[in-house]
C-alpha cells in the first residue's frame, strides 16, 4: 500500500465504491478519510510559510499568515506585517500574540500604504466613476442624503448615464425623495450648462456610465466627459467582490487620471477583503469611504485604519 497519503485516499475510495460495508466501517473509513486529508492540508500550508515564519516554530504566526493569505492579501505585504512582528522588542508578546498586539502591528504596516481622505471636498464639482454593477448611483444617493440630512448642505445632482434607462429613472427617484435638482445629459458639452444651473449649490455630483475597461471607445468619451470641468473630484468606485486581477486591470485602466480617490463597494458581500490594501499600496489614491449594504442612507461610513485592521481580522487567531 503507497504511503502518499493522497494515492491512499483513492484507494480507500475506490474500495468503499467496488465493495459494501457495515455503517460502523463506513463511519471509521470516513473518519480516516478526514484525518489524512487535514493531514494533507497541513503540508500544504506548511509548505506555504515563508521561511523565517516556519523558522519561528510559533503556531499563532502561522495561523495569522495563513488568515491574511485567506483575506487575499499580497504576500509582500503579509511577509511586512509579519516581520512587524518577529522583529518585535517583546519576546513575551511573540509568543502569545494576542489580538491587541496584532492590531497594533498590523496597523503600522496599513499606515504606511493606506492614505485617507476625511469628507471635506475641495471641488464642487465630483465625478463618481467606475466599472458597470459596482453601486455608483447608490452610492451617490447615500452620500446626497447625508449632505443634505445630516450636514443641512445644499447639493446638485446630474446624471451622464444615458446608456441606461433604469439609471437616470433611479437617480431621479432619489432625488424626488431628496427633493434635490437632477439635471440629465447627453454629451460632455452639456455638462457646462447643467453645472451652471446647479452653481448655487453646496455641492454637484455626477453619476457617470458605468464603463468596460475593455472598451477604448467607452473610456475615450468618459475622459472626453472628465476634461469639460477643470476644478473637480474623481471618485473611482470599486467592488470589493471583484478578484484582485480584475481590480488591478481596472485601476491600469484608468492611469490617465493623475488624482483620484477610491470608494469601495459591497463589503458586506466580499468573501475576502485584503483587496482594500493592495489597492492602496500599489495605488497610493487616498480610499475614502466603504459601503456595507443597499440601505440609504446609511451603510456608507468613511474609512479608517482600525476599521480596516477589523475586517483583515475577522477570523484573527486568539
């Protein structure tokens, strides 16, 4: 009989198929079934570990590699979080590695990566863009009803999604609740007039087409759309759903725009969430708010380092 314990999995499977057993024995073959596959699993992981991790022999760094490998974070910024904490000062705090003491490190590392944005705009103007399903429209109704509820500021809407019915339809609706101007565009060089018909107000903001990074033609007349107000903000909306692929292939995409923040989609959603930081690092865009829900307006909050050390640590070992 092989020792790998995979080929001895087949074979223990290719028996109980070709012959009938008593439910004792089934439950026992199963029961052994699962044991060699944990035992599998654990090389695996093992294997995984970088070499200084594995040279520590701590159990809780090796859980705590394997629950940000899980949250699908980069391994470069795994091994700099994890080296936090192997050239900590305190032998005591390696070898028990609570939850306050991970946080801690975890969060020096995210200072250097993630910049923030508070909610003050510079520019009147803001441009909310994005791939198409990532929550644009929502999401600028969320951040108009806290404007105008909350804070009593006075705010425009426009909306340039003409490729979509359903969206103006929708972005009208939240603006009769609102009871807040929304002017409809067709082109970039309406954009002018409708922004003056809006001067008076605290702020403008406008829901723009989701675009396919795919298509030139799409991101060509966006950009065409961009270039019409000079002073302004750019909101890049992100999902947090997305594969890291996908987002990195977006945020390449968009490498016209010098200035941008980023908003990111559907963390309520999200399997994984080290997508936020990767996203920082290798953006260095300031990420503003995240959303967790469909409920307007709430489940929008703006984004902070614990907040982003929480979600990395939902599983955290203790």
């Amino acid at each position: 009989r092989s020792e790998n314990p995979v080929q001895l999995l087949q074979e223990r499977v290719r028996n109980s198929q070709s012959k009938e057993f008593p439910p004792s024995k089934i439950n026992e073959e199963v029961d052994e079934i699962k044991g060699m596959l944990n035992t599998v699993l654990e090389k695996i992981n093992h294997q995984q570990l970088p070499d200084f991790v594995r040279a520590s022999n701590n159990e809780k760094m090796k859980k705590l590699f394997l629950l940000l490998k899980k949250q699908g974070l980069e391994e470069s910024l795994i091994e700099e979080i994890l080296r936090k904490c192997v050239g900590s000062e305190s032998e005591n705090s390696i070898a028990s590695l609570d939850k306050e003491w991970i946080h801690g490190k975890i969060k020096k590392v995210i200072n250097n990566h993630i910049k923030l944005k508070n909610d003050d705009y510079s520019a009147k103007v803001l441009f909310f863009i994005g791939p198409t399903g990532v929550g644009k429209t929502t999401t600028i109704a969320k951040l108009a009803a806290q404007y105008t509820l909350e804070e009593g500021k006075s705010v425009g809407l426009i909306s340039a999604d003409t490729y979509r019915i359903a969206a103006v339809q929708q972005l009208k609706v939240y603006s009769d609740i609102l009871n807040l101007p929304l002017e409809v565009i067709y082109n970039p060089s309406e954009i002018q007039d409708a922004v003056s018909r809006l001067n008076n107000k605290d702020t403008i903001m406008v829901d723009t087409a989701g675009r396919s990074h795919r298509d030139k033609k799409q991101m060509h007349e966006l950009r065409a759309l961009l270039e019409e107000i000079d002073e302004k903000e750019i909101y890049l909306v992100l999902s947090c759903t997305s594969k890291d692929n996908d987002i990195r292939e977006i945020i390449k995409t968009y490498s016209f725009l010098t200035n941008y923040n980023i908003i990111f989609t559907k963390i309520d959603e999200a399997t994984n969430l080290g997508t936020i930081l990767n996203t920082a690092k290798n953006t260095q865009q300031p990420i503003t708010y995240i959303t967790t829900g469909q409920s307007v307006p709430d489940d929008i909050e703006l984004l902070n380092h614990d907040k982003i050390v929480n979600l990395l640590m939902r599983e955290v070992p203790q």
